[in-house]
C-alpha cells in the first residue's frame, strides 16, 4: 500500500491577513480537497491557504481526515486544541477512503454505497491512484444528487452533473476520468436507469510534447552545478524515466556493470529494462561515492527515504532560468527530448515503444511530429520561389529578403 501523504498546517500573515497555509509535495487528490474547501493559492509562498478562524481548521481537519497525515505542530496551540475537541485529527493509519467528507451532505446509504464501491474497484485489482480517483468523482457525483436513490439516476441527473459540475470545473482528461468512474459505477450498480454505451466522452487533446534541443539538454547539465541535481537530470534524460520511476528507483536496480537499469513496478504495473549511458556511469560513480545512498537511488535528508518529486521540479526550474531556456520545462520534458533525440538518431520505433514502456505503439507515435529527421530535408517554398529568381550579378543576389522594396 502507498504510503499516506502529509500535509503542513502553519499560521501566517498573507496580504495583511491572518491565514493558514495548507502546504504538501504535489498529489492530484490533494488539489481536488483543497479546491473543495476553496483555498486559494500563493504564488509567493507556493502553497494553499485559507482564512484563519477555527471553522475553517475544522473543516481541514474534516477534508483530510483518513486521506493524509496532518502535520499541525506549527499552529496556534489553543486553536489547534478547539479545532481537534470538536473534529478528529487526520488518522496515520491504513487509508480508509470513505472517510473522506470534503462536503458532508451524505445519507447513510450513500456513504454504504462508498464503501461498497471501493471494495468493488480494489476487486478489479485497480491501481490505488484510479480507485481514489474514482471514489472521489462518485463522491461529487453523490453530492449533487443530494440524497437521490442510487436505483433511480437517469440520464438527466447525469447530465446535469456533467454540465453543472464538471464542465465547468476539470479539464477534458479530468472529464473522461468522469465518464469512466460513471461507467463503473454503473457496473456496481445494475440496476441505476442509465445505458453507459450513451456515455459519450469528450476527445482527447492533442498537444505535442515541450522538447529541448541536444544544446539546450548539455547546456541545462552544465548550469545544473550540484552533483545530485546534475546525476537526476541526466539519468531521467539519457533513460527516458518518468518522475515516479525516478524517486522510486532503488540502488539494487542498477546494474553498472551490464550498463542496465530496471524499472519496477512502473506504469500499467509493468518492469522494463533500459540501457544506462555510458558517459553516464563516471557521474553515477562519483555521485554514488560523494552521496552514499542508502536505499534509493536519490534520497532526502532522512536515510533510506526516497526524495520528494516536488523538489526535482523546484531544482529543475532553477536550473532552466540559468540555462536561460525559456520553455515551459518539467522532468516529463526531459523523458519526451531522450525519445524525440533517439528518433532523430534513426532508432526503430519498436525499440523506443519498449524502452519507455508504452503499451501501444500509438502513444510512441506522437514522438515523429517533432522529430526533425525528415521535416529537414523539406524546403520551405519561400526558399524555393527565392531560389528560381537568384540571377548572380558581380558576386550579388539582384533578389534578396534584406532590399526594401517601395
């Protein structure tokens, strides 16, 4: 099981107000509980926060209790002790989903339909991260039925939801996350008046990945000047890992000698090989020796616990201001530039599809709309027109972009 996530609770001033700062490294279902309680969020201080007054921490206390560990050492004693009297603080044991109360407005029934659901999902063998997920659409979804039986949702109540609720509030990926809970809901419940072959998705967006350039990758290394940031950096980037698989990443993985690394447990449940680089080995040893590692192959300041991906974000950012690119860069960037630069370097796309673990070849595919290998041997018909009219007169064009013409 996963690990329970934290959060920190602090009293602070922002804008000459009192409020309470809800800080936690980044998890997609934390933003959605903190966007339940309406936080807002400080640019300057990178963290949620709200109003302070004690219904407001009770309502946090309420919000994450059962889904994470509130940390609350930082706060006004006497506030913390009256909002803890009348609310229990979160539990740091196994997570119990349905006890998650970001709005409390369910029935008995309801909240027994919870439970059942996600016993059925964790029955399908789902990954933790789709069950809460799941739960916590079928728990919004709950809420604006407002105490409706189950047995009787039609169409109607589900499209009212979609247009009321989540239109307005997710974006399409989060939509069809929607629409998928929706439709397992419906396999729990057979009986719910709702046909899911009506359920209609919205399509997906289709963005093509942030790239950098092989220059722009050597010259973010060489501006990364801490060996540890500098070794992440470039085994993401000469491995094609993703952010999880890198601070998951344990020292009994990495084979030096055979130059392979293994990915376990990665994403879809599945194992992979990559090859590791070769000019990669005398940083990993070098850092290997500096560091000294216990478990992971990156570790915080407590022994033998893995890093936090929130900080390999913050470092990377500082890293791409003094390597002065000014692309919107993440860690994943770096995982779409190694796929990218193995395409241009003419290796087969089978062999990429294996080596960042895709399951469809499709999802490899979007990697030749960026590549350069054949857009350059395409010329541009404004080269081309150009071209037909150069008449070479003593060593000059008669026709040239930089001549004004009036």
């Amino acid at each position: 099981m996963k690990p329970i996530p934290t959060i920190t609770l602090k009293q602070a001033q922002h804008r000459n107000q009192p409020v309470i700062l809800i800080a936690f490294s980044y998890h997609s279902d934390l933003v959605k509980l903190v966007k339940y309680l309406q936080c807002s969020w400080s640019q300057t201080r990178s963290c949620w926060y709200l109003p302070y007054s004690v219904s407001n921490l009770s309502a946090i206390y309420k919000a994450f209790d059962g889904v994470a560990q509130v940390n609350n050492k930082y706060l006004n004693s006497k506030s913390n002790l009256s909002a803890s009297k009348s609310n229990a603080t979160a539990s740091a044991k196994a997570i119990k989903l349905t006890q998650a109360k970001p709005i409390l407005k369910l029935t008995r029934a309801d909240k027994r339909l919870l439970h059942g659901f996600v016993k059925f999902l964790r029955g399908k063998r789902l990954s933790e991260s789709t069950v809460r997920t799941y739960y916590l659409h079928v728990l919004d979804f709950l809420n604006y039925l407002k105490g409706k039986d189950i047995e009787e949702v039609n169409h109607k109540d589900v499209d009212g939801f979609i247009e009321d609720f989540c239109a307005p509030r997710y974006a399409i990926s989060s939509h069809r996350q929607v629409i998928s809970a929706l439709k397992q809901l419906k396999s729990f419940v057979p009986n719910m008046q709702v046909d899911t072959d009506l359920l209609e998705m919205p399509r997906k967006s289709k963005y093509l990945p942030t790239v950098l350039s092989k220059e722009e990758v050597m010259e973010l290394l060489r501006c990364t000047k801490n060996l540890k940031h500098r070794a992440v950096l470039a085994l993401i980037y000469s491995c094609g890992l993703r952010i999880g698989e890198l601070v998951a990443l344990e020292l009994r993985d990495i084979d030096i000698d055979r130059r392979q690394l293994m990915v376990v447990n990665g994403k879809n449940r599945k194992d992979r090989y990559v090859v590791l680089a070769k000019s990669f080995i005398p940083l990993l040893n070098n850092y290997l020796e500096t560091y000294r590692p216990k478990r992971y192959f990156v570790e915080g300041r407590t022994e033998g616990k893995p890093y936090r991906a929130s900080s390999v974000r913050h470092f990377l950012k500082n890293s791409c201001a003094l390597a002065k690119i000014k692309k919107r860069i993440t860690p994943h960037t770096l995982r779409h530039s190694y796929a990218t630069h193995l395409l241009e370097y003419g290796v087969d796309l089978r062999y990429i599809q294996e080596l960042l673990g895709h399951a469809r070849p499709e999802t490899t595919m979007i990697y030749t709309h960026v590549t350069k290998k054949d857009l350059l041997h395409i010329e541009s018909p404004l080269d081309m027109v150009i071209s037909d009219f150069l008449e070479p007169d003593n060593g000059q064009h008669k026709l040239t972009l930089s001549r004004k013409y009036y």
